[in-house]
C-alpha cells in the first residue's frame, strides 16, 4: 500500500467519492443528526470557495481516495486561541483499522491548521471503535453538552 497524505482539496476532482463517503457517514444518524444528504454539495462548495472558513482534507495516496475530513476554525476566549473543529473524520472502510486515521490527528498536532491551540471534535455514542481513538490520543469528555437551534427566517 502507497502511503497516505493528507492534501487539501482545492477543486472538484475528489467531490463523488468524497459525497459517497460523506453519504456512508450519516447513513443511521442522519435523522438525529438532521443531516440532509442533498446538502452535502453545497459544503464542498462552500469550503472551495471561503479556504479561510474551513478545509476539506482529503486523506489520499494520490491514486485512491481513503477518506477525508472536515476541519472548520473559530477564536475561543476560553481557550486563549483557535480551536480547530474536526467537523467530520472518515476512513473507507477497506481502509480502516490501519492507522490512517490516528496518523491524521497525530498530523493536526503537528501542522496545527488555521494556527489552531486545540482540537474539538463530536463523536457519536455509537461510534466506540473511534471513541476509544480519541481517548487514547488524550482527547477527553469535557462534561459539557453541546446545544443547537437551527436559525430560521421566522420569527
């Protein structure tokens, strides 16, 4: 197996495999999560067009697509700096259980993007397999929750 890097998508090329993958990701949280697949386009687009708002990094050994993910950055006065929002993290499955993606967080600490001071990330209660790689890279439970209200037009 070619190794794995971990490139930036800066055009289209990648966007089927990558919206396959994004698809197989929600596939049975996808109404919990109110996660609309004919969305997911747009986010690509959306990344492509604003880079200072996010990237979506393709994990990749140049000829096959392994996964990728969705890193979003914002200030934190908490933490004194950016946080790096590991959006979304996603290994194809005939590619998993080979170190892809801890070798990808172990990079994030390393290249640090958007000049981040920590990393966040959600993890579904379902997902125990990447719970405890997470865990084992010392992400821990913070106890806090995360609340949502989706902004609509009406008041």
């Amino acid at each position: 197996m070619r190794s794995v890097q971990f490139v930036t998508m800066v055009d289209r090329h990648w966007a089927p495999e990558v919206l396959r993958m994004m698809g197989e990701l929600y596939s049975g949280d996808e109404q919990d999560l109110h996660a609309d697949p004919a969305a997911f386009p747009a986010t690509i687009d959306y990344l492509l067009a604003n880079p200072a708002a996010g990237r979506v990094i393709l994990l990749t050994d140049g000829q096959v697509l392994h996964g990728y993910a969705l890193l979003v950055s914002y200030w934190s006065n908490e933490w004194g700096g950016v946080v790096l929002l590991l959006d979304e993290l996603f290994v194809d499955k005939q590619f998993r259980g080979r170190g892809i993606a801890k070798a990808f967080l172990k990079y994030l600490e390393h290249e640090r993007p958007f000049g981040a001071v920590v990393v966040a990330l959600e993890v579904s209660s379902h997902n125990t397999r990447a719970r405890a790689l997470y865990e084992s890279m010392g992400f821990t439970d913070r106890h806090l929750q995360m609340m949502t209200r989706r902004l609509t037009t009406d008041d």
